[in-house]
C-alpha cells in the first residue's frame, strides 16, 4: 500500500514538472 502512495507521489511531481513547462511554453 505504501508503495503505491509513493509511487502515485513521484507521478504527481512528474505531472507538476511536465504542467509547469507547458504553462512557461503557453504565456
């Protein structure tokens, strides 16, 4: 179980990170 929370937590900063350069590439 703990490994899926800390599997699904380096996704979500993946997610963040991939969000991030898109917004930066939008404006």
């Amino acid at each position: 179980m703990s490994k899926a929370i800390e599997r699904t937590r380096v996704v979500q900063e993946e997610v963040d990170e991939v969000f991030g350069k898109v917004v930066e590439a939008m404006e």
